[in-house]
C-alpha cells in the first residue's frame, strides 16, 4: 500500500535522527541537513522529510528556526535516555497506518459498534426530518440551531453547570470544540498540560499547531494532584486539558477529592480547565461535571452527542464564560465553521423522541456488563485491568508477562485481522509503556480471546 511505503519512509527518517541524535553522532544545536539536501540525500519527497522534520521536533530532538532550518535541540541526556525505550519507526507506523485498517476484529477501536448506538431511532428521525417543513439545505446559525442549544443548557442545569444561552457554542463534534479552544486561548509555542496517558488524536492535533505539550500522570482516581501541582509551578502553563469522566484511554474517573483539589490549583495558577466531557451522558449521576464545581468560571467544557447516538452526527459543544464563548465564535466563524443544519437537526429529533434517558441507561448497564465480562476473562488470562469498573468503553490493560510489548503485539494483531491499540500512541512522548487500551464492545469474538491468550503467554 502506498501509504504504508510513505509512512515507512518518514519513520525511518525520523528512526535515522533520533538515533543519531542519542549517540551524539549529531550534537546539540547542530544543523540537520535543509529539507532539500535531506530528500536529496534518502530519496525521498521533500514533503516526506518535513513530516519526518515536524516529528522530530514534537518528540523534543529538534527546534526550528524561523528562516534558518532545523536544529539538534538542547535536550537532557536523561530526557533523550528515556526516550530510548520508544520504538519510533513502529510507533509512527501504528499513528498513520493502524487507526482506519480492514481489520475485522476492533478491540482496539475508540468508539462504539454501530448496533450499540440508536440505528433505528436514526432511522425514523431521518423519516421525520423528511417529511417536516423548514429549509435544511443552507447553512446553519452562527451558534448553531436555537433549540439544540436551549436543550443544551437544560442538559447541563441537570448536571449542575447553570449557563445562559450565550456561554455555548454548537460543535461539528467534540474534536471541533477542541480546536476552536485551541484557536481562541493558545499560540504556537505556548504550553499546556494533558492527561498521560490522554486522547491520542487530540494529542496530535497539539502538535500540528505547535503546542508544548506536559503529561500530567493518571492514578485510578484521576491525575496525581502532587505532580499536576509541580507541573503548574514550574511551567506555568496556560490551559490543561482533561477528560475526567470515564477517560479516554483508561476508562477512569476523577475523584470528587482530586477534581476539587485540580480546581484549587487551576485557581491558583491563573490556569484554563479545558474539560473533555464525551462520555458525560454515560457518566454516574452523581458525579458533577468540573464546570459546575467550578461554576463555569476557570473550565472550559466540551460535551458531544456521537457517543450516544449515532457516530455519523458530527454534533457537539462548548460552554464557556461570555468572554471565551465570545471568542469561540468569532474563530468558528472566521473559520467558516458554519453548524450542519441537517445533523444538528436529527439530533434534536433523536433528543425529543423521549427516549434519551432510556436510551442512555440501557448503554450504561450494557457497558457495565461488557466490563464485568472482559475483566473476567482477562484476569483468567493473567491481564491487568488498571481502572475500576465503570460503565465506560475502554479497559487499560496489561500482562504481567516480562517480554511482553505491545507495539510487537499489535503488529502481530493486524497480521492476523485484529486491530489494538498499544500504550505508547496515547502518551505525549509516546514512551514505551506496558499497557495498551481495550475496548469491551469489541470483545465478543472467540479469536480476540484466543489471540489475547496466546499474545500474553510469549
């Protein structure tokens, strides 16, 4: 495949300098060939080498240097030693290649199978929406459809966040939030923290807009408040972004203990909560979101309706103080981030058919179930689950077995039409790390269990 040839190409440039780079082949501060002399040199497109170029500097080996090129960076050596242990070339690999390939079987997967989610409630909102009178072929409002928006802000006075009407922004999905955050609050050099492990397309998306990214570490019960303290002292940075509820990849949840003690220090240090909420719906009622501890006024929340509806409605939000909200549409506008009338309008028939509440229990209690069985079968096996139960999809994984790595492990998978998703990619410097996440509603196929067995005992 012409991809995996490219992809191969830009790990193996990146695979050459890094290793130059910890061998002190190429010292600090000495200047990498220019881009043309590179692709020259390996045979390759410019382009490949600027990719390769760009990851270099996300991982901390390089700096660029506007109008004079590419640079060793002033790296610790023990900050270079640490890295030793990720396997660039594969890591790279798995990034491009592995999150979209024909495997059939998708533990894996970060979302849902589609006979999870309400096909047949999409169905007939669909018919609906058919048959309604109204325009849904133009562009949609400026904040996205008014009574989406009124639902909204009824949905988060239910989990206690008391917003007007003005403080949300409709979403093309939760990822669009994001990045109208990133666009509104960041520029390109500036530092932010992040859940580590964290949200790996997320992750990426930071470093496409030049963003230094900090690992906050995860304890079972949210992120260790001693180390995110240090983190904020020593940085200062100007936004941590978190998914607290049922997290992406570990399936694990703040503490009410740890998310007031985030908001302390936050407080404390003049630092944006940006909260990553996808799974809220799925969340335990009793479990209030940051933005109404904080009473929206340091948290920044995004919410989506994709994980539990239909994934194909690209529909989410953002609900932040009016001066932020202010400026999240001012960037989706110019940006010409016009809402999907048609999508956000199925969402609301999907909202309003008075099944929601239903709809979202009997996904929670299935979910529960799928967890109570995976669990099992994976601690027969001699797996580790890190997190405690939850009606979440993801299980964080590992086996106690000394030779086990899971990059080998899911190259291994995709051989044999079993997709996985190994621990490294959902670090922010992708180090090497035992676990690897697994996704409970994929877990109902013999071959997985049977590939998980055999994968455990080598």
């Amino acid at each position: 495949m012409e991809t995996s040839r490219k992809t191969s190409r830009i790990g193996h440039l990146v695979s050459h300098f890094s290793q130059r780079i910890e061998d002190a082949s190429l010292a600090q501060g000495a200047r990498l060939p220019s881009i043309r002399a590179a692709a020259k040199e390996f045979d390759v497109s410019t382009f490949t080498v600027v990719q390769a170029y760009d990851r270099l500097v996300a991982l901390g080996y390089v700096e660029a240097r506007k109008g004079d090129g590419f640079f060793v960076a002033q790296t610790s050596p023990a900050k270079v030693e640490q890295r030793k242990s990720a396997p660039l070339e594969d890591v790279y690999w798995l990034l491009d290649a592995a999150f979209h390939p024909d495997a059939a079987l998708q533990p894996g997967s970060g979302g849902l199978p589609g006979d999870w989610l309400d096909e047949d409630g999409l169905h007939l909102a669909l018919r609906s929406l058919g048959r309604a009178a109204g325009a849904i072929a133009e562009y949609g409002e400026a904040r996205g459809n008014q009574a989406l928006l009124q639902w909204v802000q009824r949905y988060l006075a239910e989990r206690g966040a008391e917003v007007n009407g003005e403080q949300i922004i409709l979403t093309q999905g939760a990822s669009q939030g994001l990045d109208l955050v990133i666009r509104a609050l960041l520029q390109p050099g500036d530092c932010v923290l992040v859940d580590d492990p964290g949200y790996v397309n997320f992750l990426s998306h930071l470093r496409d807009h030049k963003i230094r990214i900090i690992g906050v570490p995860w304890t079972p019960q949210g992120p260790d408040v001693e180390v995110l303290a240090e983190l904020l002292r020593q940085h200062r940075p100007k936004a941590f972004f978190t998914n607290p509820w049922l997290q992406n990849p570990t399936g694990a949840s703040y503490s009410l203990a740890v998310a007031y003690r985030v908001l302390q220090l936050a407080e404390a240090h003049d630092c944006w909560i940006v909260e990553d909420d996808v799974f809220g719906q799925l969340a335990p009622q009793n479990q209030p979101p940051l933005a109404a501890l904080d009473n929206m006024q340091r948290v920044i929340h995004v919410g989506s309706f994709s994980k539990t509806l239909a994934a194909s409605l690209r529909v989410g939000f953002v609900a932040a103080e009016p001066a932020v909200a202010e400026a999240l549409q001012h960037y989706k506008m110019s940006a010409a981030f016009y809402g999907s009338q048609v999508c956000e309008q199925l969402t609301l028939q999907m909202l309003n058919d008075g099944t929601q509440r239903k709809r979202c229990q009997r996904l929670r209690d299935r979910l529960l179930q799928a967890q109570v069985d995976a669990r099992q079968r994976l601690q027969r096996m001699g797996w580790q689950c890190w997190a405690p139960l939850a009606p979440a999809p993801y299980l964080w994984i590992s086996n106690a077995s000394a030779d086990l790595d899971p990059v080998r492990l899911t190259r291994e998978g995709l051989r044999q039409n079993i997709l996985l998703s190994p621990g490294c990619i959902f670090r922010p410097d992708l180090e090497a790390t035992p676990w690897l996440r697994f996704n409970v509603a994929f877990g109902n196929d013999p071959e997985i269990w049977r590939f998980l067995a055999e994968g455990g005992a080598r």
